[in-house]
C-alpha cells in the first residue's frame, strides 16, 4: 500500500515536471512546477520524513516558486518564440546526449540500486530527534546558513536596485 | 512504512527526475526555464538523498536535503535578482541573445 502510494506521487512529480518542460508559457511551467514539488512531498512523506515534507511544501512551493512567479510578473515576460534555430544539430545533439545519460542512468540503477535493500532500523517519522541532530553536531553549519542566507539577501539587494547613483 | 518502498523505486524515480530536469535545461530557451531545470534536477538529488538516509536508518539524510533546500532559496535570490539586472539592459532573458560574456 505504502509503495502504491509512492509510485502514484512519483509517477505525477516526473508527469508534472515533464509538463513544466514541455509548456511554452513561463507562467504555466511555474504553475506545473508547484504541482510537482507537491507530488514530491507525499514521497517524503511515505519515505518517513514529514519534516522535510513541510519544508518542501512551506519554502520550495510556497516560497521559491512565488518568488518566481513575482520575477515573471516583474520582467512580464511573454511565451517562448520558435523561430528558425541558426545551428539545429545543437537541438540534435542534446536529444543523443539525453538518450545516451538516461541509459547510463538506468543501468547503473539496475546494476546497483537494490544493493543497499535492507533497512538496520526502521525510521519513524518523529521530529525531535532531527532537531537534537541539528542543534548539537550540525549547529555550525545551521548557523553558517544564516551568514549565507543574509549575504544572499544583500546581494540580491544590490544586484536588483536602480543604478541611479553618480 | 520503510520496509514496503525498495529503493529501487526512489532510485528510479530520482533519476527519471533529473533527466527531466536535464532536457529542460537542454531545450529551453527562457532564463527562467532553465532556472526551474536545475531546481528539478536539485529536488531529485533530495529525493535520492531522503530515499538512502531512509533505507539505511539515518537522519543524516534529512539533515543534508534541509541544507540543499535552504541554499537553494538563496541561490534562487540571488539568481532572480541576476535576471532582473539582465533584463534591465537588454530587455530580453532568451539565452541565445544574452551574449554578454562571449566576447
């Protein structure tokens, strides 16, 4: 049951993520996009980890994704134009490049993939014990986060502002 | 609920994903595209990251993908903010006219 749930969340995540590609309209491919990392929470849900799920949810969809749609909404940004490609063995080159990265792909998950098939210990969902990990062995790099997140905020602060200065 | 999911079938699932992800930032055109590309491709990373920390009974996993999750916030910032400076100057984010680095 647990895997059937899994499959179906996966199966819409790629379907989605594949209709993010495929849409013309940047509006449409963020929309389809949401969708996706949706689907994407439920497979961490049923892989034991609600918190990342919420994360999931709270910052990529929620966050992310309405930053996206504020830059669009900001640049107004129209659908993607098809004209002629000036080199078209670019378009045919990344097809063969594509082909040959998923076979290698799905052999080497079938060669290795149900090595590693038996779990020391199931995993329950609980959140504590996370926080215990963050907070104790992990505190360094959680406050690092912090400085990168505030330096990422200026510099977006002044990459984005009006050069009006002298 | 571990022992029912193989993990063949997250494996599977995470790099389906990213070659999703690989052909959007292959065959589009639009900045912003190719900017959801590589957050797809970063979310199937986490999706294996969260699979292998569930099969083999850690958190380590979940303490990583926490990371990713916050870095790519401020990596998708600061990224947007590089659009928008862009689109200042040359009213476009098709990345065949953005040429501002080839010469």
């Amino acid at each position: 049951m647990a895997r059937l749930v899994f499959d179906a969340a996966a199966a819409l995540t790629i379907l989605f993520a594949a209709v993010m590609v495929v849409h013309r309209h940047p509006v449409k491919s963020v929309l389809a996009l949401v969708v996706s990392f949706f689907g994407l929470a439920v497979c961490y849900v049923m892989l034991s980890a609600p918190f990342i799920a919420a994360i999931q949810v709270i910052v990529y969809a929620g966050a992310i994704l309405v930053l996206f749609l504020f830059v669009l909404m900001l640049l107004n940004v129209g659908e993607e134009t098809r004209e002629r490609e000036p080199w078209p063995f670019q378009r045919i080159f990344s097809g063969v490049a594509l082909v040959v990265f998923a076979g290698m792909l799905l052999g080497l998950l079938r060669a290795h993939g149900s090595a590693i098939a038996t779990p020391r210990a199931a995993l329950t969902g609980e959140i504590a014990p996370l926080a215990r990990l963050l907070f104790s062995r992990y505190l360094l790099p959680f406050e690092a986060l912090s400085v990168l997140l505030l330096a990422a905020l200026v510099g977006a602060f002044v990459l984005a502002q009006r050069e009006n200065r002298p | 609920m571990i022992g029912s999911i193989p993990l063949g079938d997250v494996l599977l699932a995470s790099g389906a994903l990213f070659t999703v992800g690989i052909a959007g930032a292959l065959l589009r055109r639009s900045a912003i595209a190719i900017f959801l590309s590589i957050e797809v491709m970063m979310n199937a990373a986490n999706l294996a990251l969260i699979g292998y920390g569930s099969a083999l009974g850690t958190r380590e996993g979940q303490i990583v993908v926490f990371f990713v999750i916050a870095i790519a916030a401020a990596e998708a910032s600061v990224g947007l903010a590089i659009f928008v400076a862009v689109f200042r100057h040359k009213e476009t984010i098709d990345v065949n006219k953005i040429n501002l680095l080839r010469w």
